[in-house]
C-alpha cells in the first residue's frame, strides 16, 4: 500500500490518540459513584501503567510505518479505548456486582500483555527514528566545545584573581610596613612640635623676664638710698638698703638663666626628634633605590644611629654623640645580616 493510501488510516489514527490523551486515570477510580467498597481503586496503579504505555504511542511520528504496523496500532487502540469506556460505563448490579466490576478491569489489564508485545517494537522503532543521532553528536560536541572554552576562561579568569590576590597581599605587607615607619615617623614629629611648642613658651618668658630685669635695674639704681646726715648707722643702712635690691636683681637673674636653660633643653629635643622624623620618613626611599645589601646596611645603620644616639644640636653646653651608639650600630649590622641572609 502506498504512502497516499496510508493517509486517511494516519489521520483515524491521529484521532484516536487525540482521546487516549484525554484520559484521566483519576476519573476511572469511581468511587463517588460506585462507593469506595465497589470503586476501581484496587486497579489504580495498573491502569496507570497502561494508560502511560499507551500514551508513548501518541507521541510518535508514525507516517513512516507501513500500513501493517499502523492496522496494529489503530486495533490495540481502538480495543484499548473499548476497554476504558467499559471502566466508565460501568454500573452497580445487586445481584452480581463485585464480580463484574472485577471482570471489566480485567479485560484492560490482561489485554495489556499482548499489547506490549505487539507494540513495543514499533514504539522502540519510532522513537529512535526519530532521533537524529547525527544532530545529537553535532551537538553534544557543540557543549563539550563550549565546556572546553568556559573551562579555559574560568582558569585564566582564576590565574587572573590568583595574581591579583598576590599582588594585593604584597600591597598589604608594604602598606603595613610603611605603616609602621609611617606610626613611627608620627611618632616623632608629635615629640618634635611638642618641644617646639615648648621651647617657644620658654623663649617668651626669657623676653618677659629679660624685660622685667631692665625695667627693675633702671628702677633700682635710679632710685635713691635716703639716708639722714647725721646717722650714726648710716653705712649700715645703705648696705642694708643697696643688699635688698641687688637680691631682687639677683633673684630674677638667676630665673632667667634657669629659663635659658630650659630653652636650650627644649630647642634641643626639638632639633633631636626632628632628625629622627627625617631619617626614620627617608629610610624607606634610600633603601628603595639601593641595589645592594651592603648600601642598604649602610643606611640602617645611619638611621639607627640618627634615632638612637644623641647627635648635638648645638643647644647644649655638653653635646657629645658618644652616648652607647656604636654598640647600637653593631647590633643594627647583626640584624641587617640576618635579614640579608
């Protein structure tokens, strides 16, 4: 039989299948209408399983099938669906009614042996026709094309963020290494303007009192020592009178130099912390530009000695750099070898 003269046993087909989509397994259960004693609820399952089987068959392209293989199909259908209409045209008789009810879901589910074996073949048949393997390897070597090419872009994407994560953790150590210097130069700076400050207060009251002792020398020799002529005790009373006043001057002298002292104390703590802010905020440069590790020793050993040693500042009458340092530089020279090695 010809293609064309298969049409119309197609189409029935079709139609056919159109009603076994339609089937609810649910709806044949009946137990509102027959109570749950006469109901088809012992066959549930079966029915399910066959309903299944024979809705695979309505999902095939069958116009490849010739026309034996599609007077099987329409037959086990038509047979199928003779049987389910039975199901829900079912009635309760009194006098024999179990039995009925139990010969009825028989019919479906003994038929379903034979049906299997007749149509699992075509079933077999028809969907793998219907699978183009040849689009299916195009594609699956499509997926693995792109797992390969997604698979390269997360490596190079995670070496990316590796190197990355490498460069921010040595930013970290650097930024928490200039920190320290940073905390330290601060250090410094704070102790170098608090003694300015100071040193300054100090230089104000030198004025304040340098001042007072012009104004108080010019009052007090130009102020004359009365004594009567004819005062026996009249030596007595001009010492008496001239020791008075001198001890005024000589008080307030002596609390200027006091004051000068602190000032020079002052102006050379200033002088001190100020050299150590300088030395300590250029060591990171010098030790940048240096190649080698015996300039950057070198300039260790300058810092260290620049923070360590009192260097003169020229504000005290004693200055003397002589204060332990060259111990200090040897221990800076052992850390500075440890640290090379």
């Amino acid at each position: 039989m010809s293609i064309k003269e298969d049409l119309p046993l197609i189409e029935e087909i079709k139609e056919i299948f159109t009603q076994i989509q339609n089937i609810d397994p649910g709806s044949l259960i009946r137990e509102e209408e027959l109570g749950k004693l006469l109901s088809f609820s012992d066959y549930f399952d079966d029915f399910v399983r066959i309903i299944n089987f024979y809705k695979r068959l309505t999902y095939l392209d069958i116009s490849s099938l010739p026309a034996s293989q599609l007077t099987t199909i329409k037959n086990k259908a038509t047979t199928f669906l003779s049987y389910i209409n039975s199901i829900q045209s079912f009635t309760v008789d009194a006098n024999n009614a179990m039995p009925q009810r139990d010969a009825v879901a028989s019919n479906l589910i003994n038929s379903y042996q034979d049906a299997f074996n007749q149509l699992s073949p075509i079933i077999t048949y028809c969907e793998k026709e219907g699978t183009d393997y040849q689009a299916l390897q195009i594609e699956v070597n499509k997926i693995v094309e792109d797992i390969n090419i997604k698979s390269k872009k997360i490596s190079e994407e995670f070496n990316s963020k590796m190197l990355e994560l490498n460069n921010t953790l040595e930013a970290a150590r650097k930024a928490a290494h200039e920190v320290g210097i940073t905390q330290h130069t601060v250090n410094f700076e704070e102790a170098s303007k608090k003694y300015q400050r100071l040193s300054k207060y100090w230089l104000y009251s030198i004025i304040s009192t340098g001042v007072i002792i012009i104004i108080l020398s010019l009052y007090i020799f130009n102020l004359p020592i009365e004594i009567e002529a004819n005062d026996p005790y009249a030596s007595y009373r001009f010492i008496q009178a001239a020791v008075a006043r001198f001890t005024a001057l000589f008080t307030i002298v002596i609390l200027l130099f006091w004051e000068v002292r602190n000032y020079n104390a002052a102006q050379h703590n200033h002088t001190i912390n100020q050299n150590k802010q300088n030395a300590l905020s250029t060591f990171e440069t010098f030790v940048s530009a240096a190649r080698d590790e015996e300039t950057k020793n070198a300039v260790l050993m300058q810092t260290t000695k620049a923070i360590f040693s009192n260097l003169p500042s020229g504000y005290l009458k004693n200055d003397s750099g002589d204060d332990g340092s060259s111990q200090i530089i040897e221990i800076a020279r052992g850390i500075g070898s440890k640290v090379s090695n």
